[in-house]
C-alpha cells in the first residue's frame, strides 16, 4: 500500500539521515540513491543528497591522500592536497571525522615538504647521480637533503655493470646511509 511504501521511505530518511550526522558519507549516499532510483520525485532526498555526495567525495580524496602520504612528494598531488585541507576547513560544524582528517592532512602535507638528510656511501671511483636530483660525482661517503618520496640512485664506473637503486625517503628515518 502507499501508506506502507512512504512509512518505508522515511524509515530509510531517517537511517540516512542518521547515517550523515555519524559523517559515514558513504552509506548515506548509498540510501539517498536507492531512494531516488524507486521514487526520482523526492526532493527531500535529493536535497539531502547533494551534500551527502560532496561531503562523501571530499572523505574519499582525503582518505586516499592520508593512505598514500608518500605521493604527496609530488607536486600535482602536494598542490591538491592543500586545496583539498582548504576545502575540508571551509565546512561549517565539520564532525570529528572530518577535524581527524584535517590535523592529519595538515600534519602529512607538512611532512612532505620538510627535507630529510641521508647520507650516500660509495667507493670513490664510481660517478653517483641522483635520478632529477643532482649528479654527486664520485666519493666515499656524502650527504643530500631530499624531500620525502622514492628516488633512484645509479652508479656508473667504467669497465663495470651501471647499478640502480630505489630508495624512500621519509620522515621517520633521517640520517639513513644508502
């Protein structure tokens, strides 16, 4: 009956109503849009929706950037990252999901950009380059403040196979001979 199909309807309102104030973005959403594919005229759904959607989007970018804090090294990702915290700070009454997921956005975007100092090891005889970095030339033992991210180092010494190696760069261990 219609009297059983709108008690439905505001059932599933009222969970993803519920479900937006516990700021899970996506669940919310998830309802929202079952709704409007059974009944595309309720507007308090799409309504409610749209916020959903943005709020949900915005928890997905920030996720995928606090997984891979790493890429922030790059500056493409560096650049949508801090539009990215200034989106997430201009939220009024943002729930403690998203203030977590700001001081964590903000505390990864200034970590990928403070230099870490490590120091490379060598023979004296082989010439170092540091892949878009710099060409360190040969020597025993020397010192290069890099950002955090991955890097490739390569040796090249006549008569002798050219050796590559990747290595990170992090915050978490300064000073790490290669």
């Amino acid at each position: 009956t219609t009297e059983q199909s709108q008690q439905l309807v505001d059932q599933q309102m009222i969970q993803a109503d519920t479900l937006a104030q516990q700021e899970q973005w996506h669940e919310a959403l998830a309802i929202y849009q079952q709704l409007l594919l059974a009944d595309n005229s309720l507007t308090e759904a799409k309504i409610s929706m749209i916020s959903v959607s943005v709020r949900s989007t915005l928890d997905r970018q920030i996720t995928k950037l606090l997984d891979d804090p790493r890429s922030l090294a790059a500056s493409p990702v560096f650049y949508r990252g801090t539009n990215l915290l200034a989106d997430a700070r201009g939220i009024i009454n943002p729930g403690p999901r998203l203030r977590r997921q700001i001081n964590q956005l903000d505390k990864a975007l200034d970590a990928s950009q403070i230099p870490v100092t490590i120091i490379i090891q060598s023979d004296n005889l082989t010439q170092i380059t540091v892949y878009k970095v710099a060409d360190l030339g040969a020597f025993q033992e020397t010192s290069i403040s890099l950002k955090p991210g991955l890097y490739v180092a390569a040796g090249q010494r006549f008569g002798y196979r050219d050796v590559r190696v990747e290595f990170e760069v992090s915050a978490q261990t300064p000073m790490e001979s290669i």
